[in-house]
C-alpha cells in the first residue's frame, strides 16, 4: 500500500462515507462517526496504562489535552508504583494487563 487509507491504489481524502456505510451495515447508529475510533483508542490506551507522553504522541494532541479528557481511565490513577508498560505493547494482541477499567462511569458530554 502507498497510503495509510487508499481505494483501488488511490489516497482516500475522505473517509465520512465509506465509514456511515461499514456502520449501517453493522447496525451501529449514526452517532459512531470516524472520531470516535480516535475517543476508543486514547481511551483504551488510558486504560491499559499507557504513559501520557506515549499516548499524546500517538494520537497527535497535547499531553494537557490527554490528561484532561482521558486520564481518569488509567490505572495509574489506582495503583501505585504502577509502570506503563511501551505503548507498542500495548496495541500486541498478547497484552493482558492487570487491571483494565471497562467501565468507569464516565460518560462524554454530548457533543454541541
């Protein structure tokens, strides 16, 4: 591939379409939209202790921002003396840490 996001060999500048319809036909609602991939993954991250650095890095935003939006999420938070582990093994589909938070009871605020 000579792109991140390509189609029959050509850049894909727009990914809005063809992600509302992979969603329609999962049956998931119009609300899912390509940014909330980007919300699952820093979150996920969070939750499975990524340092903030490593973190913001990767999903391209401040480490303030991160903190501010994400950090509740982490174990880090919880327990003490915990190490992140390197962000790449986090994403290897091997990773079990010890403690994921899967639901906090932390809910977004809507979107304006």
């Amino acid at each position: 591939m000579k792109y991140v996001v390509e189609y029959r060999g050509r850049a894909v500048a727009e990914v809005n379409k063809g992600f509302a319809r992979l969603v329609e036909l999962a049956g998931l609602g119009a609300e899912v939209v390509p940014h909330t991939l980007r919300h699952t993954c820093a979150t996920w991250l969070s939750q499975r202790g990524a340092s903030m650095t490593d973190a913001s890095a990767f999903l391209g935003m401040s480490q303030a921002i991160y903190e501010k939006t994400y950090r509740h999420h982490s174990p880090t938070l919880r327990s003490p003396g915990w190490n992140a582990p390197p962000i790449w093994e986090i994403f290897d589909p091997q990773f079990h840490p010890s403690e994921i938070i899967v639901d906090d009871g932390w809910v977004e605020e809507e979107a304006a």
